[in-house]
C-alpha cells in the first residue's frame, strides 16, 4: 500500500500480486481500507468488513453476499493472553548447563513434549534403526 | 549512487526471512546464545509475513504424544507413505519428536487451541491436525521473536549470502536492500539460518489479470530460500518434488477441514463417486506398496495425496467435470456451517469474499473444486529444499555431517521450506525446525567453527553493483521506450515473470498441459531457462519496489531451474497427480528408489546430479514398519 500525494489516499500499487490476505485491512487503524474481489472472477456488489482488536483479543467478521440473502457476523478470539505478555524473555532465564548443550533437548524440554516427567524419543527408547533399501 | 551502504557487524546468527521458521530459529537462539548477537533481516514486515500472514485455522502437525495419541515414527510413515517413500526420515523424525513442545508453548503464549470439550484433549480436526483460533498467529510468534532478537530490519530483501574470503565454501552473512528506502544492507554474520520460504507463481498460474495474485501459496514466497542457497553452492534435494493442491475453486480456499471434521466429500458433475475407478489402472503404474485401497480401508493407510489428485485430473480429463464438494448435508447442521466460514476467514479470506460475491451457499449448493498450479516448497505436503545435515543420535553417515539442519555449505543452516526431504512439517513443524538450527548454529560457534571470517570490501562492493544493476539499466535505456512498457534493450519483471510461468507451465509440467512433461520438453525448457537468465541480466527496474520485483524473479529462476533439472534427471514417474513424465510413466523403485541430490556451481552455473540413498525407520524385530 502506497500514499497517493495528490489524492492524499493510500492504494493498492500492484493489485495482481495481492494475496487478498486482509493484513492492510487489519491494520489500518481507521478503518481505512476496503477490499472487493479480484473482478476476473467476483462479481460486484459482495463485502466481508474486518474488526481486530488486540486489547480485547477478538476479531469481529461482517460477510454481506451479493444477493444480500448471506449476512453473517462471526466472532473469534485471536489471543488468551494479554498481548505478548505470556512470552518469555530466554536472556533472563537461567542458561543452559553443558549436559544440555550436549543433548538432544530444546528450551522447557524435556518437560514440554508431554507436559509430564516423559523423555525425548530416541530410535532407541522407539525400538527402532535406520535402514538403507525398500523396507516396509 | 544515492543509496546509502549500512553495515551490521559482528553478528553471531543471521536470520534471514522471518516466517514460521525464521521466528522459531530467532527464539530459541537467545536460549542457546544468551550473549550471542541475533539479527533478523526480513523482507516483510515479521508481524504479518510469510506463508501464515493470514492466519491459520489448524496446526496440522502435532503429535499429542500427551494425550496418548500418536508417536513420531508413526508420523515419519504418515509423510513417508503420502510422499511415495522419498523422505528424509531421520529430520522427520527429530522435528516430530520435538514439535509438540513446540505447540505447548504457543498456547501458554496466548494461541487460542481448540479442546475437545469431552476429553480435554486439543480439537482433532484429523490424526494429525488440531483446531486453533489462528488468526494472530504470526503476530505471536512474531513477538517472541522479536524479544529474542537485538535487532529486527524489517522490509529488507535478502539478495545475497556473503561467503567468507578466508575459507572456502564457508558463509559470512548476507545482503540486500531497503524495499522503501532504498538502502544497501550488509550483514556480516558467523552463521545464517536460511528462512526465506518456499516458491509461488512460478509455474502459470490458473489466475488471470487483477486476481493473479490469488494463488495458493502466497504470491510473495519468492523461492528465495532455495535462490539464496543455491547461488551459494549449497546442495539442493527432492527439487522435481512440487507439489498440486486440490482446492476450491478461485479462492484456494482449504479442504482440510471440510474433508476431515465437517465430513464433506468429493463427487464428479453428475453426483458420482469417482475415485475409485481410476484406482486399478493407478495401481499399475505405481505398484501395490503404494496404492492398496483395501489395505488403506482396513488399516486407515492415507491414500497419498498425489494419487488422489491423479484421480480427480483423469475425471475432469474424462469430460465428467467439475468435481464437487458435497457441502449440502454438513452444512444443514448451523454449528458445522459456521466452522465452515471461520475456516475460511481464519487462513484464506479469499475464498469468503469469493462466495459471498458468488453468492455461494453451501447449504444449497455443492462448490467447485479444482486442481492448482504446481508450486516448489518443502514443509507442506511435499519435501523440496538444502540437503541438510540430520541430528547425531538419528542419521546414518550419508545424512550427518555435525550439525543439525546444515546445509552442505558451512555455518549455512535452514528451517521450514528450506529443508528438503521434510514434508508435513507444516507450520509447528517449520518453527520447530528453526528452534533447532538455532541450537546447532549456537554449537558450530561455540565449537570454533566460525572463526576467522573475512568478506572482504571487493565481495562488498560486487554485491552492491550487481543489486542495483536494474535500476541502472533502465536509467540508461528509458529514452528508448517504444510505447508503455516496450523497450528493445531491457524487460521489466513482470515480463520477465510473465516468461517464466509461460515456460514453465508449458514445459516444466504445468497446469495448462495437465502436469505433463518428458525428457525432450525440459530440455527444451532449460535451453529457454539460459536465455531467460541471459536476459535478466539486462532487466530494467524504474523504481525500488520493481527492484524488489527483480530480485523475486531472479530468484524464482533459479529455483525453477533447480526444478527442471531434478526432474530431468529422475526418470520416472514418482508421483502421478503432481507430474507427468511421458517418457517413464511408471513408478521404478528399482533405479529411483533413492533421493535427488544437486549442486549447482556458482562459478560456472554447471549442474552436477546424484543419487543418495533412502534410509527407512524400521523397527528392530524387522518386521515391515
Ligand atoms: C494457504 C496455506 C495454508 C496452510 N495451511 C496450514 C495449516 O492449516 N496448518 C499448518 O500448520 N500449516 C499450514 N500451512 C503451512 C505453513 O504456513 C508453512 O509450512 C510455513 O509457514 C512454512 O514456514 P517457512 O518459515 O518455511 O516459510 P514462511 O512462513 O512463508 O516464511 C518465509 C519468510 O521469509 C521472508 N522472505 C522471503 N523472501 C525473502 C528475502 N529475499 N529476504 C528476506 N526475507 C524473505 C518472507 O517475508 C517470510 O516472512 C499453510 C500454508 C499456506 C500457504
Ligand atoms: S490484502 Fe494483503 S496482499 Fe493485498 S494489499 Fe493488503 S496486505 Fe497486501
Ligand atoms: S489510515 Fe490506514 S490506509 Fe491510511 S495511511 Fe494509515 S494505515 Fe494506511
């Protein structure tokens, strides 16, 4: 999305390579953007509107059909959490010791993978090898 | 010229592309590097690119090994069964045994997953998918890789990688440009992990005019992830691999939910089930390993993907198009018909926007389905990307070579579409892998592998020329436009672009010559790949934004001749639904049951191919796994 100088409007600079993913849309802050289908293939006269709100954690949909007989309003949460509140800063958590270096093991594992005592798998822990050819 | 030259030194990681993958390798690296410096270089904006810019409705690769559902090597059969046998089984395996701490996080992180409110275990959309509220799921993970990261550059396409002047065929960072200003970009950096996405829009799209935009994979997957390491002379795998999505019509809007939790299914013009009858001939060319309905009836083996597109491209070739999906008896249901539209509006807006401008009800009315174009990636449910190095405990001598998801250059790692041989890793998948780059990238630094690194001001400079080389072009040659954009000494990108689809889709395979190609088409086709190349050499930019055009398409032909080569030199037919080869319209496991490996000489731009053997997870006792 570009400023137009004279129109002082913002607009679409290259229609043919947009994905109608409605990021713009979300983003403008005064509602400022509006999409219609591409016109090779959606006929005027349809509208899907767009509401985000991070602070309440939802997104609030509008679809309008052409013919007027689908006019839905849906509803979804986009976060459980307070925004970017529940991630942690890994600078400040206690580092990693050399045996962990060494092992197999990613950040919060073992514990995450089961959210138990469990242990990474391993081909051995599996009962498994790695073989060459057609097998199975 | 104008354009100002910044440099950001004494980088320890370097993420370049920062979607799925790139999120989690910038995470996770501050854990493993708490005092390394981590760099991300992104040519959209981190809250909302990539291949999740628009949300998504499921995570389609979670074990649920908690709940007790499923284990990672029954993951490792799924993908390998669905991919005709060709993966790389030990990174499949790492990734599935590590991608459900993944998906624990991003709910304690906020993401919205759905639980089945009788079990208390996540929404099963099918074995392997859970339902999510998932329409800010790249804004979070966006966030924790921003608090990992010391610095994000946002809008800057990554062009090149920077070698070391020390060291052969060892990486030293990367550059490129300021999309809005303009500004030349140089990282100097021990390590990059390569994130940068698959490819899109380099095969014709279905599409036409205003909506050519509305393709499968996002238009701005650029191949870039494959450009930047195949310049680099990092091997490539499984290149011929592309994968064809049967999706709704217009809008590419997902089936996977429809098929799995809402039940619907598939039908040809005149309401007739018609899978099945092009079963028996399948079975022929392909052979009963890997085509046995009763056997998949009976044991709930998936029918590979390719297979049931092959099916449904023999019906609509039969004259009995367009198939249906049978949406009118689900939808009667209010609460299906809702998960049906949220689906939608969660990852494929398009696809709402098309039906209500269709007036699309699909509680009258069964929509259409059709076939895409063919597109090169490697996390959804196809493997393309760097032959990479798998981790100790797990991979055989040929597939190990010290650090886990390494590239055959050195300090060059990759995660999600960059790795080849990775099928449906999907979106946990990718972070997942970029969490374990991160980690291993962490070790080849702390090892000592990294130093002594020089790039020196020559390779600086070069870079620097040859990027802006377009806008150079076409300062020199705008007087002789004839008429708008018709100039005898240059083509712009969209030509350019334009060209490539066209040779692609008509020789590579595409979806206007119903995915079929031979060994005479591609030669044809890599002959007209050269000129193209020929050309881009002279392509003229009039601005910074076609400046990015430029290096997309430069880009995106090189990954497409990564393609005709790997399908050139595979001569068979692996996966019939997502190509063709006239010439050897069989499966031969005899002589192709092995994985593709090439190498592209940054030198001299000569092809070497290889074949590297197929190792399989077995069960010790040996009985068929
Ligand atoms: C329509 C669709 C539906 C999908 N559905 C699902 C689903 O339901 N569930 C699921 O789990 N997965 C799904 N996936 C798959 C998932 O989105 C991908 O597997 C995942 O995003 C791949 O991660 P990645 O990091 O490799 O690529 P991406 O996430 O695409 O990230 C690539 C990043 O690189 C950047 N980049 C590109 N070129 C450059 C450059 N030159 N310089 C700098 N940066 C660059 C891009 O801007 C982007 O940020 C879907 C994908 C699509 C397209
Ligand atoms: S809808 Fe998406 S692709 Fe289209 S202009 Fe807006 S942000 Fe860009
Ligand atoms: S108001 Fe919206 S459309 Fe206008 S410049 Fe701001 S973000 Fe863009």
């Amino acid at each position: 999305m570009h400023i137009d100088p004279t129109l002082r409007r913002a607009y679409n600079i290259e229609p043919n390579m947009c994905w109608e993913c409605y990021s713009c849309v979300k983003a403008c802050p005064m509602d400022a953007i509006d999409v219609r289908g591409y016109a090779d293939f959606a006929p005027l006269g349809h509208s899907v509107r767009v509401q985000r709100d991070e602070e309440k954690g939802v997104i609030a949909w509008r679809i309008k059909s052409r013919n007027g007989e689908t006019d839905l309003n849906l509803l979804a949460p986009i976060t459980t959490k307070p925004w970017g509140k529940a991630i942690p800063q890994l600078k400040d958590e206690a580092g990693p010791t050399q045996e962990e270096r060494d092992s197999q093991l990613l950040f919060n594992e073992p514990k995450y993978i089961r959210m138990d005592d469990g242990d990474i798998h391993t081909l051995e822990s599996a009962g498994l090898k790695m073989k060459s050819g057609v097998y199975y | 010229m104008a354009y100002k030259t910044i440099v950001e030194d004494n980088i320890d990681i370097l993420v370049a592309g920062a979607g799925l993958g790139g999120t989690g390798a910038a995470f996770e690296a501050r854990y493993w590097g708490q005092d390394k410096k981590i760099v991300i270089a992104e040519k959209a904006n981190i809250d909302r690119s990539g291949a999740v810019a628009q949300g998504l409705y499921a995570i389609n690769c979670y074990m649920g090994t908690r709940f007790g559902e499923n284990n990672p090597e029954d993951h490792v059969r799924y993908a390998r069964i669905d991919l005709m046998g060709m993966v790389r089984e030990d990174l499949l395996f790492d990734m599935a045994r590590h991608v459900d701490s993944t998906v624990h996080q991003f709910e304690e992180w906020g993401l919205p997953i759905m639980r089945d409110p009788k079990t208390g275990a996540y929404q099963r959309e099918g074995r392997w998918q859970i339902m999510i509220h998932g329409e800010s799921y790249k804004p979070i993970v966006a966030e924790a890789a921003k608090k990992s990261a010391d610095k994000v550059f946002n809008r800057i396409c990554v062009t090149h990688l920077l070698m070391d002047d020390a060291k052969e065929n060892r990486v030293a960072g990367a550059v490129g440009f300021n999309v809005r200003t303009g500004n030349y970009h140089v990282f100097k950096a021990k390590t990059v992990i390569v994130g940068a996405g698959g490819a899109s829009n380099i095969f014709r799209p279905r599409s036409v005019g205003e909506g050519a935009g509305r393709v499968w994979y996002a238009p701005w997957s650029s191949g870039s992830a494959y450009g930047l390491m195949i310049q680099a002379g990092a091997k490539m795998t499984q290149m011929e691999n592309r994968i064809v999505l049967a999706r709704f019509k217009d809008g590419y809007g997902p089936v996977g939910a429809y098929f799995l939790h809402l039940k619907t299914y598939t039908q040809n013009a005149y309401g007739e089930e018609y899978e099945s009858k092009w079963f028996p001939e399948l079975q022929k060319m392909v052979g009963k390993e890997y085509l046995d309905p009763e056997a998949s009836h009976l044991t709930h083996r998936p029918i590979p993907t390719c297979l049931r597109n092959h099916a449904l491209i023999c019906e609509v070739n039969a004259g009995r198009g367009p198939i249906h999906m049978v949406t009118m008896e689900a939808f009667q249901d209010p609460h299906l018909e809702e998960i049906g539209w949220h689906n939608f509006l969660g990852m494929t807006v398009g696809q709402a926007v098309l039906w209500a401008a269709t007036d699309v009800n699909p509680k009258y009315e069964n929509p259409e389905l059709t076939t895409s174009e063919p597109y090169v990636m490697g996390s959804h449910a196809t493997g393309s990307g760097a032959w990479c190095s798998g981790p100790e405990d797990v991979s055989p001598p040929e597939y190990f070579w010290g650090y886990n998801r390494m590239t055959t250059v050195e300090g060059l790692f990759g995660a999600g579409d960059a790795v080849g041989g990775t099928p449906h890793a999907f979106s946990s998948g990718s972070f997942t892998e970029g969490r374990l780059a991160a980690k291993a990238a962490c070790k080849y630094i702390d090892d000592g592998k990294a130093e002594g690194i020089r790039v020196s001001q020559e390779q600086i400079d070069r870079r620097k020329a040859e990027i802006y080389k377009p806008l150079e072009h076409y300062k020199i040659f705008r007087n002789e436009i004839v008429a708008g954009d018709v100039n005898p000494n240059y083509i712009n990108p969209r030509q350019g672009l334009d060209r490539l689809q066209k040779l692609m889709d008509e020789y590579g395979g595409g979806a206007t010559v119903n995915y079929m190609t031979n060994d005479k088409l591609l030669n044809i086709g890599l002959k007209k790949l050269k000129t193209l190349e020929e050309d881009l050499d002279k392509i003229g930019a009039e601005n910074i934004h076609e400046l990015l055009r430029a290096w997309e398409l430069k880009h995106r032909v090189l990954t497409s001749e990564s393609v005709l080569q790997h399908t050139l030199f595979r001569k068979e037919t692996r996966w019939p639904g997502y190509y063709y080869r006239g010439d050897a319209m069989k499966l031969d496991d005899e002589n192709w049951h092995v994985l593709t490996v090439s190498r592209r000489d940054p030198e001299t731009g000569e092809y070497t191919m290889e074949k590297a053997p197929l190792y399989h997870l077995v069960s010790e006792s040996e009985e068929a796994a």
